[in-house]
C-alpha cells in the first residue's frame, strides 16, 4: 500500500471518518484482497467495523438496526452465520403449519422492531396478538387474570394501526410469532438495505488478536477467522452467538449460573371450536405444575403454541406417546389435579380414555381453561433444555455481547428473545452516539455505557423468573398456602397488576 493510502487507513483505525479516504481505501482494499487472495490465511485480514457473530434473532436486528440508522449506515459490517440463510429467504410456509420454535414480542420489541423498518416484513397474517392472560397454581387452584385493558391499563409502544385494532397499543401484551417468521423479515430488511457483508454456512474457527502490520496496527483488534479460512479485523467484535458463545469464550468472559434439569417441550397445536380467531380477546394461559408450567399461546384460526416446562425424563414418555394421548396429556395439564396427572405420566398407553374419565370427575370451569386440543401437528413435538446464565459483562476491550450469548433465562415469562432486543437497542445506541462523537465504537470505555445498562435491567428480571421457577416448583403445604394467598392478593390489586402487566409487555422504566 502507497504512504498516502497507509495513512488513510491509519487514520480510519483511528476512528477518524472521511468518505474520501473510506472511498480510496475501498478501492484499494479491492485490489489488495484480489492480489492477496481473499480468504488467504496468509493474508491481511478485511477491516470491519462491526463484526456480528451470529444471524438469530439477536444478530440479524442489530445489522438491521445500524443499517436502517443515517449515522451508523455507512459503517463496514459483516455477518457470520454458521447455517445457510437460504431457509430464511425461501419462507413461504403452509397457512395451516406453523413452526414449533415461536416467540411472544413484547409492544417494546415490536415497536423497535418497526422503528428499524423490519416489522413491516413479518407475515402479519401468522402473527396473532394476545390482550390476556390467566396464570394459575396447579396445586392450589388460586388464580390471577391480567387483561390489558382492564387490570393492567394501556400499554405504550405500539402504534394504533400496526394492529389494525383499538386502543393505544389495541389491548396487546403481545404478539405471538414464529422465530423464523421474524428472522426471515429481518434478513429481508437487510438485504432491502444492502450494504452487509453476509458469510453464511461458515463457522467462526479462531479468533485471535491482530498483528501490527506496516499498513495497520491490529494488536488490540479480534480477527476472526472462518471455516473458510476468511479472516477479518473488527474494530468492534459481536457475540450474538447463542448460549454457547465463541466469542464470549474468547473475551475470557464467565457465564454464570445452573442447569434446571428441566426442557421446554414444545409443540403445534390444533383447537377445538373457533379457536383463538373466535369472538373476544384473546388470552395466553399458563398453569403451574410442580414439575415446571405449562403454557399454551394464541396462534392464528385454531392454531396454539404450546410451551411446557417438565423433567427430561417426563419429557421423554410424552414424546413417546400416540399424538391422540399426547393430546389428552395436554388438555389434562390445564385441567386435571396433579395426582391424577403423576398416574397418567406413570402408564404408557391409553391416556386419551383415562383423561375423559377422569374430567368427569374433576370440577373445572371450561371458561377458565383453553379449549380443548384436538389434534398435535405432526413433526412439531420437541425438546430443548433449560437453563440460567448470566455472563460476568456484556462487554470488553473490542467486544460486545447481546441476546443469549449474554444471558439465558427459564421461558415461562417469555422474555429471553425481548431481553436481547433490547441489548440490541442499547447498543445500537451506544454506537451510535459514539459514531456522531467521533470515538471510537470498539474501546471498553465507549461500550460501558451500553454493559451497565443492559446487565442490570436483565438481571432483576433474570432473578424475578428464576425465583418463580423456585417458588413454584414444590407441593410443600406452607409454601402453597404462602403463595396462593400471594396470588389472590395481588389478583385484587389492579395497580400492582397493571405494573406487573407493563413490566410483561416490555415497557422500560424499572427493569
Ligand atoms: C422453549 C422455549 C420457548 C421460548 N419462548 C420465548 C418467548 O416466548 N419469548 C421470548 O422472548 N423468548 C423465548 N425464548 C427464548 C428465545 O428463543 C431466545 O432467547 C432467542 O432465540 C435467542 O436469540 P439469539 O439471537 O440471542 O440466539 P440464537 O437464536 O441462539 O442465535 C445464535 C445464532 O448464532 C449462530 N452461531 C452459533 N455459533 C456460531 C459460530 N461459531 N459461528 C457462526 N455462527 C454461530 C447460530 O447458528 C445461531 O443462528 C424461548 C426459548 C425456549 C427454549
């Protein structure tokens, strides 16, 4: 490279910006790469100013994000994502099948979701916005309803019109979407907006510190190389990888925490009836069971989304069940009492006519639980394991961490993917103001600010879900008692429970 080009480049590494120089030293980057060969481990690496690890959920919003901003969308960004993207860009799904792997988007996420111009990408006809929920104690029977509208009051953040229904935010807690339906409008919104370098199908191999070349002074930046054995320099580094984060491991970053010996079975369900496209609002129900809650969540027409936390070991004999016993197990976690459910996960046959037996004998309302499932969508039924994490700082020197490569939490508040979109944000924003202040984006200094931030807000929730998973998770007579009269408690307090509804529908402010 000639003096006049290695000084340009110097003074971009520097965090100095010049679309000059930034045009000079593209056309130059053009010809080294061409004569060094692009993804020669012998090379330079390519200079990045940010370099997400990661195209889930997390990843993909904050590409989207720092391209859809004026200040940020001239940045050098790449992505690097481990499986192909093609699923993503082909999404032209059944109307009557739906994903198994679905997320409930908070009016906080959605309204920044749409702020970055991605929302509007999402198949809004599989999405399905809820405005209630009625959670209850599977031992005791004592139940809270939370109705936006009525118990918990409006909820800020969404438009009038992005729903089409009434009210500030039309009496949504909120939106239950396939995880692949979000991501495939984020990567549509990227591609929309150009400008990302996306290596797909690529693992990340190593990443290591840079060299101080004679062009570049790359000591304190990540290189990271590829499965391909593409390497690039990241002026800022991102973790969005996932709960088991390489780029957490290689900022020597712990994460904390304990296996719940518990999985989210999940699964689509068909409904009875009109299902949740019927009259009225509708709801989300969960039942606490000893063993871990049982969730069931509005899909489009007759459609649900079950999410139900039990031990592998239960776990496995559902799997193993004919899909018409597998059902009665269902309908009976919503509504028989927990001896009668103990014997049913003890046979492992025949559940379907001990289930309507045993209803007969069991006093429910069938107001108070969701309609009855009548069919499981073949292929649906799966399992992932549960646990808690929290990694010691979100960020360090070149680095920073964002959604599940920063924390994971137990799903029975639906927060982890709303967790990570506010990191996103945060940090989006944090960028940005550094960007319009001339400092560098990648220092420690210029990212704690984002790492204060987003670590306390996650961890008081963090603790909240936790200590729910606890406080749930025994038959111990007192602690039912304690609890119940909690619940009842607090079901008669509307301010308590607007707050609570607020907190669950994502609105910043205590958290
Ligand atoms: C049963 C269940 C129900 C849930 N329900 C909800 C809910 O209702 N609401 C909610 O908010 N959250 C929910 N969650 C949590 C939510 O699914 C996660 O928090 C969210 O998907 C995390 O997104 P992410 O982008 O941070 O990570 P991920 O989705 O894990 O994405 C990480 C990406 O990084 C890629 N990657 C990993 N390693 C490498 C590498 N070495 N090189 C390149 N790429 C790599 C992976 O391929 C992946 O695409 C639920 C979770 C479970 C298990």
């Amino acid at each position: 490279m000639n003096p006049v080009l290695s000084s340009l480049r110097a003074r971009q590494l520097s965090g100095v910006r010049c679309r000059t120089c930034a045009r000079l030293l593209r056309r130059e980057k053009r010809s080294f790469a061409t004569a060094s060969g692009a993804g020669d481990p012998e090379g330079d690496p390519e200079i990045y100013d940010v370099v997400c690890v990661g195209g889930g959920p997390a990843g993909l919003s904050l590409l989207a994000a720092l391209r859809s901003h004026p200040t940020t969308s001239r940045l050098r960004l790449a992505l690097i994502e481990t499986q192909s993207l093609t699923p993503l860009r082909t999404f032209a799904p059944q109307p009557d099948s739906y994903s198994n792997r679905c997320s409930s988007l908070t009016p906080a996420s959605v309204g920044f979701l749409d702020g970055i111009g991605a929302w509007r990408h999402v198949r809004r006809e599989r999405v399905m916005s809820y405005g209630g929920m009625r959670v209850w104690d599977g031992v005791s029977g004592e139940s809270i309803g939370f109705d936006v509208d009525g118990g918990g009051g409006g909820v800020e953040g969404v438009k009038e019109e992005r729903e089409g229904t009434e009210g500030s935010n039309g009496g949504v807690v909120a939106y239950m979407n396939e995880n692949v339906n979000l991501t495939s409008a984020l990567l549509r919104r990227i591609e929309e907006l150009g400008g990302v370098d996306i290596l797909e199908g690529e693992k990340v191999e190593d990443i290591a510190f840079g060299e101080d070349t004679p062009t570049a002074d790359l000591t304190s930046w990540p290189v990271i190389t590829t499965s391909s054995g593409t390497r690039l320099a990241a002026r800022l580094l991102v973790g969005a990888d996932g709960a088991n984060s390489p780029v957490r491991t290689f900022a020597g970053i712990e994460s904390r925490g304990w296996d719940y010996n518990r999985v989210g079975l999940v699964a689509t369900l068909k409904l009875s009836g009109p299902g949740w496209g019927g009259e009225g609002k509708k709801i989300a129900y969960q039942r606490f069971l000893p063993t871990g809650p049982v969730a069931m969540l509005p899909l489009p027409g007759n459609m649900s989304t079950l999410v139900w936390s039990t031990t592998p070991a239960l776990a496995a004999r559902l799997k193993s069940l004919s899909p018409e016993d597998f059902c009665a197990m269902v309908n009976a976690a919503f509504r028989l009492r927990t001896p009668d459910l103990k014997f049913l996960h003890t046979i492992e046959g025949g559940q379907k006519d001990e289930v309507s037996w045993r209803e007969t004998h069991t006093k429910f309302s069938r107001e108070q639980v969701p309609q009855d499932v009548v069919a499981v969508q073949p292929g649906s039924i799966a399992s992932f394991p549960l646990k808690f994490r929290h990694a010691d700082s979100y960020i360090s020197q070149r680095i920073a961490l964002v959604g599940d490569a920063a924390h994971s939490v137990h799903p029975l508040a639906g927060q982890g993917l709303n967790q990570g979109q506010g990191d996103v944000e945060a940090l989006t924003q944090n960028i940005i103001y550094n960007v319009e202040h001339g400092a560098d984006i990648g220092t420690r200094m210029n990212l704690e600010g984002y790492g204060k931030e987003r670590y306390w807000r996650n961890h008081v929730l963090m603790g909240v879900v936790d200590k729910l998973h606890k406080l749930y998770a025994t038959e111990n007579l007192g602690v039912v008692r304690v609890r119940s009269l909690g619940l009842g408690i607090v079901d008669r307090l509307e301010g308590v429970k607007g707050w609570v509804m607020r907190r669950a529908a994502g609105e910043r402010g205590l958290f």
